[in-house]
C-alpha cells in the first residue's frame, strides 16, 4: 500500500523524468536523464501504419549509433492526427514528423536525433500550403482543440503508472478519501455541470446521487467502453492512451457510492485497450491504488474486464448488465434504472468512458473551472471522431459550443479534392445530419436534439456532394436492422420495413407514397420500442427527410440520384468530342460493352453495362460520364 | 457438425479438451462465467461446434440451450470453422462513405464468396465489420491481424494473390 506522502515523492521523482516533455524545458538542464525523448503513437491507428515498425527500427537505429543511453523511445497514446499516422513527435523540440515508414527511421536517426538537424521533408504541411510546420503546438489541428478527456493521450506512456502519477494521478482520489465526504464529492460532480458522454447526456452528479441514495450493502460500479456507434473510437483511444484515469475515476465513484467492485464492459474488437486496460489494473493493484485499504482510509475497490462479444445493443445498459450476467444481452423495460436495480439486481452505477475520463480532472481543478469550459447546459469539453470527406482525419477535443465551421475548417482542415461541404453525420445510427446551411451551428446536446440529430458518443462523420443522402440513410438503418437483438416486434419488424422502402427507392422502384410509408413507419418505430435502440433507429432517416427531401423526390420521381451513388440510377456514356478513341475503356470493361473502332468515338451499350465504372477511372482524357 | 473428436473417451486425450478443463476450473466459480468461457474455448478451437458447446454446458452445470442462446446471439462467436486467413471488411460509416461497400462487392465476386462464407479449401473467409477504429486509413480491411488501410478497388486481386502466395510459399 502506498501513503499519500509517498505518491508525491514517486510523482515529484517521475516528473523529472518526463519534464523534457514539457514547454519552456531547457535543454540540457537535467543531465540525470536522456537528453531526447521520442514520443511513438502505439495506439489503434497508428499501429495499423506500421507504426510499431517504426518503433523498433528507431530503437536498433539508436542503439547502432550508441545514443540509446542519451536517446529515449517512448510509447503512447494516440495523439488525435490518425490519417498522419505514424507518427513521432521528438523533445525537447518538440518537432512532429507525420507519415513516417519505416525506411525514414534511419534518416531521423542519424540527421536529427544524432545531429540535432530537423529533417524537414517529413514534416507537416497545413492543407492547401507547402509552409512546413515544425512544433507541434502551432498545428491549426491542434491550437482549436482543449483536451481535458484526452489530456494524457500521446502524453504519457499508458503501460507506465508512473507516468500517470507524474502528471497528478491517483491524486483526486487520494483528495477524495482524505478531505470529501460522499456528499460533498456528489454535490461536486453535481456543480461541475458534467453530462453522461455516452449519448444520452444524463447529468452525471444526478446519477451518482441515485446510486448513493438506494441502500444496499452491495453495490457496482460498471464503465460502458462498448462502443457501438461504428465511426467512433474515442473510448477506444482513451483506453488506449489513459487507462489509469478510468481505473482511478471508478474508484472515485465506488467511493461516491459505496461500492467496492467495479467492471469495465469492453469490446473484443479492442484487444490493444484490453491489453493495456490489464496490465494498468494490475501495476494500480502493485501500488495498492487498487485493492484493501486505498492509501490507509479504509476504503476498498477492484476491478474487473468483461469481454463483449460483437453486439450492439450490449451498449444499451441493461443489456450491457445482462450480459455481464453471462445472458443474451437483449434490454429490459425501465425503471428499475440501473442506480435501484443493476448488476445482479444489486444498485448499479453505470458511466462511459469519456465521463469518467472527465472526473479527475474536476475533482482536482475544482467544478467551477469545468463549468466555465462550455455552454449554458452543455459544460466541459466534448471528443470527436472526426472522418469522412475532410482533410484531417483524427481524434479532437473542443469546447462544448464550438461552431461545426470551426470544427470542419479550421481543425479538419476543410473538404478534399475541392469538393463542397454537403452535410455533417452525428450521433451514428441514433442520429441525424447537419446540412451545409447550418454550418454554423454550435454544437452541444441542445442544439443537436433540436435539429433533429444527437451527441451521441461523438462520431462526426462529413460528407460531400459526391455522397447520396438516402444512401446513408439506407448504410444506418442496414446497420439498426441487423443490430436489432428482435425482443420486440416495433424494432424488429419496424426497421426491416423501412430498409426494404429505401432499398426499393434507391434501386429506382420507388413510388410516390413510400415517403409518407416511412415517416408513419418511423413514428412507430420511435414510439412503441422498448430500448433506445429502437426509438432512435428512423432518426437517420427521418433527418435526411427532413434535410434532403429533394434527393428523395429524385430517386422516387425521376429515378436519378442527383450525387451519382446509387449505382441502378447511374447512366454511363462517351462524350464523343472528348474521346480520342484509344481503346482503354473497351479494354477494362468486364462485361464487353464498349464498342467503337480505334482513332473514332466508341460508345457504351446500356444495356449490358453493369455500371462499374472501370471505364470512367482508366479514360485519361474525362471523356466519360455517369449521371 | 463436423468435429475431429468424435466419442467422449477420445477427448479426454484431446489436449484441446485437456485445455477446456482447466478453463471451465478456473471460471467454474465466478457469476457470469458462460461468455468468457466461450471466448477462452474459442481461442483454443477456433470456432464452437456442438460438441463444444455441450461440454461447455456439463462443466458451467447450464443447460445446452442456454449456452446455445448465447453463442447465437453474439456475432463474435462462430458453430462453423473459418478460414486461414480471414478478410474483415470495415463497414464503419467513415469507411463506408470512402468506398468500402465497393471494397466488399470486389470481394465477394473475387472469392466467390458471401458474408460469412468460406472458400472450399479452407484458405479465405469473407466477414464485415463495424469500425476497426483505424478511420484514418479509410477504407480499411483486415486478415486476421493485419490491416490493410488506404485501399482501392483494384488492390483486391492483388491483396488476394498476396495471400495466395504466402501460402503456396508456406507450403512449400
Ligand atoms: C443501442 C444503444 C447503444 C448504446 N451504446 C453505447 C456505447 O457504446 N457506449 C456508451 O457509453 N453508451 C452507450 N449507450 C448509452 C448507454 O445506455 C448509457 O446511457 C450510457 O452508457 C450511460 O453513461 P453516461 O451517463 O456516462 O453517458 C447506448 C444506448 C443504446 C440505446
Ligand atoms: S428496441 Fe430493438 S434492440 Fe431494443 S429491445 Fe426492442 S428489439 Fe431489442
């Protein structure tokens, strides 16, 4: 068991260590440790670019010019900027270099590592501009961003609690034990403002309050890291990066509530966070901030990973409850909510990821600073996992409030391949979209509800005029309808029945009476489901209807898809002026349905033509079109 | 259901049932054992045939039924071998909007296989996934651990005579 006093001796030693991470280090002033550290992302994305490569080839290179003494490797967490992955950012400097493999390795090494030269070639560059970028701080992707969640994310070394510690881990729970009682530690939460980032954005100090308040000498602690929204791995990342802030913000909760268990529910798919959500568990455990006695107070707390196993509405709480069980996660009516009736029939907190990332960071820097980040009834900072049709493709963090202009331009970077902002996808399967005219939105729960989309888990997913509206709505519904655990009837033959109408409009068999068939369907489905699986399923559709009616029309009344998606409404043809006649189409075409003699226009039979367009990719001179 | 192990005194040779024992002892007495136990006997067999299944359910004292409701309804659990290599498309929305569902149709006409589906020699099967969480390398697909990330249409042949050939190489 370790004693508060020998947390700060281990913290005050730890940030020594990494204090050559920080702004205003002098160089050369610490002489006691490695005169360079080079912070490596191992989280998810990154390591599927090989950054894992990269690692070891830096750590042979520095070990072949005889500076591993002086030269430190580190690995962390994501640093947000995924389709610039890997990526390593080198101190004191500071330098981000992007896009690296691992042939540049060597290169680093020896020019910049070795020598102290930048190698400029494998530095960022903004969109649009050929202006290198070399400290990280003045990156526009960054400046708009304030992390509080993913504070520590490509900070620290996530498999090291020393690290943690170093940057005042395990210190809000030490304050918590020591100076709060439960009510005051709730009154707290309740002040800071902060709102479930799970979706739904229930005010969390509520919620502990509930959990408090039901007596029971039993009681649980459970972290949703399920996950489900597929355009969202903000958890994942935190998990990744982080997971000592889950690990300490849950024992803060087993405190506010009385719990001395907690589970974390995470999914298979995640194995990197499991991994390291286990071996933080364990060194929590080595230190004693997990276990009997928590820093000599008498309190206890351990935890516990359950694996989920490929469901969606395991997201769902009660499902998520259920199948800790060890059942079919299929949800159940409520009340009992799961603060009265939870785990085991036993009261039952149950938080995500993001919010309980938050935690520490209040109970240290006090409510009243979270609640002056943010809007009126939205407070804090909100992660998004920004993908899709834009620039920079990544991880950010902004105030609640930000304007999605800022958020698409300024941080993303804005469209590629000079395309035109069509619309903003939030809230995954639950949610809807935010159309270009709307750009100036500012988004928070309120704002989002009342535009017909929601939070959701923060996926933030864009869109260009290349992108067909009922295309999405159709991709969502595939989604709910598989999804669907089929419990009840609303949602399970509900959803089939609204995919099957839009599977028919997009295949240009729609009829004009099929919009109205779907906004009836959809207020069933909404109305009449047991878990929110169900009552928010038709929001993706009922949001492009009410955004993109037109496109609709479209493909109903003139069988055409006005952005060129959906393939059975697609025509291909030669503009004969244009075609120089050299055969390549004919060539490519795997159904033999370019015809023509060499040196004269060829033509397109459509009625063999399967619409591939093969053709229209390999004609160097844009002589080809579909509409 | 096709199982290498066929009567009951076979398996207790069987050094993956000989694993199954020491997984089913040590969860036997937790609650909610039945899903990390399938996860672990899944690892050790690849898939959970019924044999499987029922021996799971003596150990954990559950009905088969039960064990069978719950191998059912989780998308992660499979009754039916899968293939050498197994190619997991990403159908996550940030994938989708990039091209992904054309990624899964050049698969599938590849392949000639379905969703789920594995070829006749045991070497590729075909599966869809939601978000690998690699969304900057959009569209991305995976085989077995590897991921494949900033594809076109065109790298599928390609990615298939890669592992065509790995193989042939291995075999040799
Ligand atoms: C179908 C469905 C899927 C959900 N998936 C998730 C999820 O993946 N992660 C999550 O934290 N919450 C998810 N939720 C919300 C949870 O039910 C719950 O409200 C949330 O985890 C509570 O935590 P919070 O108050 O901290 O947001 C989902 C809800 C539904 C209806
Ligand atoms: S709404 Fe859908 S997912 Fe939820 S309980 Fe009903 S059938 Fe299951």
């Amino acid at each position: 068991m370790i004693s508060l006093n020998e947390l700060k001796v281990l913290r005050d030693k730890s940030r020594a260590e990494i204090s050559i991470r920080e702004k205003g280090y002098l160089a050369g002033s610490n002489m006691d440790f490695y005169r360079s550290h080079v912070l490596v992302c191992a989280g998810t994305g990154c390591t599927s670019s090989e950054s894992l490569e990269v690692r070891n080839g830096l750590k042979e290179e520095l070990i072949r010019l005889n500076i591993d003494k002086e030269v430190k490797v580190v690995e962390t967490g994501c640093f947000g900027f995924c389709s610039l992955g890997p990526i390593i950012v080198v101190y004191p400097e500071g330098t981000f270099y992007c896009l690296i493999t691992p042939e540049d390795v060597k290169e680093i090494a020896e020019e910049h590592l070795l020598k102290g030269h930048i190698v400029s070639r494998l530095l960022y560059s903004e969109p649009g501009t050929d202006k290198k970028v070399s400290d990280f701080e003045s990156i526009e992707f960054f400046n708009h961003q304030k992390r509080v969640a993913l504070r520590n994310c490509g900070v620290i070394n996530p498999e090291k609690v020393e690290e943690y510690i170093a940057h005042d881990g395990y210190f809000a729970l030490a304050k918590v034990l020591e100076e709060m009682t439960q009510e005051q530690l709730i009154e707290e939460l309740k002040k800071s403002g902060l709102r479930g980032r799970g979706g739904g954005g229930f005010p969390a100090g509520l919620k502990w309050q509930f959990a408090h308040k039901t007596p029971g000498d039993i009681k649980y602690v459970v972290c949703n890291a399920d996950e489900g929204d597929p355009g969202a791995f903000m958890d994942r990342s935190v998990l990744e990066g982080d997971p000592h802030s889950i690990i300490e913000a849950m024992a803060i909760a087993g405190y506010a509530i009385g719990s001395e268990q907690g589970y974390i529910y995470i999914r298979a798919e995640y194995p990197i966070a499991v991994h390291r959500l286990e071996i933080a568990i364990e060194q929590a455990r080595e230190f004693g901030l997990l276990g009997q006695n928590i820093f000599g107070t008498g309190f206890n707390f351990d935890l516990d990973i359950r694996l989920g196993a490929g469901a969606f509405v395991c997201g769902e709480e009660t499902a998520l409850l259920t199948s800790i069980e060890g059942h079919r996660g299929e949800p159940r009516p409520r009340p009992p909510f799961p603060a009265v009736e939870g785990l085991w029939r036993k009261p039952t907190l149950l938080n995500n990821v993001e919010t309980y990332a938050n935690i520490p960071a209040i109970i240290l820097k006090g409510a009243d600073w979270f609640a002056s980040i943010g809007t009126e009834k939205s407070k804090g900072t909100k992660v998004f996992a920004l993908a899709g049709k834009i620039n920079n493709i990544g991880l950010i963090e902004v105030p609640m409030g930000t304007p999605l202009r800022t958020i698409i331009y300024d941080i993303g970077g804005g469209i590629p391949n000079g395309k035109k902002f069509k619309a903003a996808q939030t809230g995954g399967p639950s949610g809807g979209c935010i159309p270009a005219h709307l750009i100036d939105t500012e988004i928070d729960y309120d704002n989002l509800i009342a535009l017909g989309s929601m939070m959701g888990s923060g996926g933030l997913i864009v869109m260009d005029e290349t992108d067909c509206m009922v295309d999405i709505a159709k991709f969502f519904l595939e989604f709910t309808q598989e999804e669907s655990c089929g419990k009840c009837p609303p949602c399970r033959i509900g959803t089939k029945r609204m995919l099957e109408i839009l599977e028919k409009i997009t295949k240009g068999r729609g009829t004009p009476d099929d919009i109205s068939q779907l906004e009836t369907l959809a207020r069933t489905v909404k109305s009449s489901s047991l878990c929110g699986l169900g009552q928010t399923a038709p929001n993706p559709v009922l949001s492009t209807l009410k955004y993109f009616r037109d496109e609709y029309e479209a493909h109903i009344n003139e069988k055409r898809c006005p952005a060129g998606v959906c393939k059975e409404l697609l025509n291909f043809s030669i503009i004969a002026d244009k075609c120089k006649g050299c055969s390549v189409c004919a060539k490519v075409c795997p159904v033999g349905a370019i015809s023509g003699v060499v040196k004269e226009p060829y033509v397109i039979n459509s009625e063999t033509c399967i619409k591939c367009g093969a053709c229209m990719e390999k004609c160097k001179f844009g002589a080809i079109v579909k509409e | 259901m096709s199982c290498n192990c066929q009567c009951s005194t076979e398996k207790k040779n069987d050094p993956r049932f000989q694993e199954l024992d020491g997984i089913i002892k040590k969860y036997k007495n937790q609650a909610g054992s039945l899903i990390p136990v399938l996860h672990k006997a899944q690892g050790v067999f690849g898939y959970l045939p019924e044999e499987v299944q029922s021996y799971i359910a003596k150990g954990l004292k559950l009905p088969l039924s039960e064990v069978y409701g719950v191998v059912s309804f989780y998308s992660l659990f499979t009754t039916v071998p899968r293939g050498k290599y197994v190619f997991n498309v990403c159908l996550g929305t940030a994938c989708y909007v990039q091209g992904s569902g054309r990624i899964m149709d050049n698969l599938k006409k590849e392949l000639g296989l379905d969703i789920g589906e594995t070829t006749a020699d045991g070497l590729f099967t075909l599966e869809g996934c939601r978000c690998v969480g690699a969304c900057g390398l959009a569209p991305v697909l995976t085989v077995n651990e590897k991921v494949h990330g900033r594809l076109k249409e065109d790298d599928v042949p390609r990615l298939i005579s890669l592992y065509r050939l790995k193989e042939e190489q291995g075999s040799k």
